[in-house]
C-alpha cells in the first residue's frame, strides 16, 4: 500500500498507470482517506479520464497507508452544512456514484483497513472487492447523526433488506470474516498481498472483450437506474430537513469528542 504523511504539497488522489491498469489511490492517511468536496471531484476526474482511454482495460480504488480505504465523509467539510449545500452535496454524489456506475471499465476495490459510510457505498459500487483480516466495513452514520439514504439503496441491491435494515439502524461495522462470509469482500488475503491479487484481478479483467464489458456494466447501472434516481432525490429531501434541525452537527461533535478529536 502506498504511504503518505499528509504533507499539504502531496496530491489528495494519487493517479497511476500500470501497464492496461489504471490505479487510483487516495492518499489522506492521517485522516483516515476521509473526502471532501475537491477530493471527490479529483477521484471523479480520474474514474472519468480512465473510461475515455482506450488503453486502460480496468481500474483499481484503494487507500494510502494501513488503517483506511476511507472513513467516509470528512466531518470538518460536513460540519457546517445548511440545507442548500446538503443539497448541492447529495449532487455531488450523484456525480460520484455516476461515474462509478456508468463506468465502461471494471473497477477493483483494494481494501486496506476502514471502508465506513459513503465509503462503504463506493466500495460496493465497485465490481470486485479484495481485502484482509482486520478490514471492517459498515454504515455507521446513524451514529454521527447523518441520515442514511443511499447507503440503504446500495446495501438493498446487494445485500437484501433485511440486512440492510439492521446495519443502518445499528450504526454498526462487520469484520472481514462476516463481509466474505455475505459475499461483499470476494477475495481476503495477507494486508501485504492485497495489491498484488488486486492487479491480478484486473488484469485478467482487462483481458475481457471490451465489448462484451462495457455492454454488461451498462445493463448493470439500466436495471438499477430508476431506484438510482429515486434515492438521490429522497436523500435531498432528508438531508435538507436533517441539516435545517441543526441535529447531524451536535451529533458529529459528540461522536469525535468520544474519540479525543475535535472538528476544529
């Protein structure tokens, strides 16, 4: 896994090229890969520059340093939010998710540690997911205060809904063992050796028909496409009544404050 200190002249996304593979690292180690609004639109860019190469075949997500794919949200962007930018964020992730789902090329997940919240729901939006003991993953915003909208959409899809029902409403996360055991993580290997099965996989991914692989992700995205839309304008809908109650910012303060982190 690649390493980082944070340093603010390091890009936020790391953006390679390994031969047919294209690898997208985000590289926020110290605070847990948690996105904002600019590292969403760089992860953005990058899927969406991949889809138009003809030379790239598939594409790698995973995380810099041993502790997290991502944390999610960063609650220091989320914090103060008020009704219109919890609008204008949900269409922030309207655009994330796009990309991910009307991508032409497979996309591999490369777990290494936390995978928690939006970071969950990207994780299940990739195609194949590689990860190892220790890694956990879950929807906990109901902790944190935030309403879970289309996390449960996701989790539905892949999961059913009774599954899904029980982890937004607990807030709690699975460990590696329970994640493969519901067919979530498709591969668990030594912490070490997750790159290397991860650039296995897609290269044997992007030894495909192209065709053939862009048809069956497009059919993919068609056949969820009409709940796809439903969530996003249900999520707008709660978000801007969530952020008008003032509640999601008390609630974030007090689960960092639990932690010995502050916001500020």
């Amino acid at each position: 896994m690649s390493k980082s200190t944070d340093n603010a002249a390091e890009p936020v996304v790391i953006v390679e090229r390994r031969g047919r593979i294209g690898i997208i690292t985000l590289n926020k180690p110290r605070k847990l890969n948690a996105w904002d609004k600019p590292m969403r639109e760089e992860i953005v860019a990058a899927l969406r520059a991949f889809d138009a190469d003809a030379e790239i075949g598939a594409v790698i997500m995973t995380g810099a340093g041993d502790r997290a794919f991502s944390a999610g949200q960063d609650f220091a962007e989320a914090h103060d939010f008020d009704e219109e930018r919890a609008e204008s964020w949900i269409r922030e992730w309207e655009a994330f998710y796009g990309a991910l789902r009307r991508s032409t090329k497979p996309i591999v997940i490369a777990l290494n540690g936390v995978a928690a919240g939006s970071a969950f729901q990207v994780a299940l939006l990739g195609d194949i997911r590689i990860g190892h003991e220790g890694v956990r993953m879950g929807q906990p915003e109901i902790n944190s205060g935030i309403a879970s909208i289309t996390g449960p959409w996701i989790m539905k899809e892949i999961l059913g809904l009774s599954r899904t029902v029980e982890l937004t409403l607990t807030g709690r996360m699975m460990d590696m063992e329970e994640a493969h055991r519901i067919g979530i993580v498709h591969h668990v290997v030594a912490r070490e050796a997750v790159m290397e099965r991860a650039l296995a996989v897609a290269e044997d991914l992007a030894s495909k028909s192209p065709v053939a692989m862009r048809l069956d992700r497009a059919w993919f995205a068609d056949m969820t496409e009409a709940s796809f839309r439903q969530a996003i304008e249900a999520a707008i809908a709660s978000h801007r009544a969530a952020y008008a109650s003032g509640e999601p910012a008390k609630k974030m303060e007090e689960f960092m404050d639990k932690r010995g982190h502050k916001l500020r």
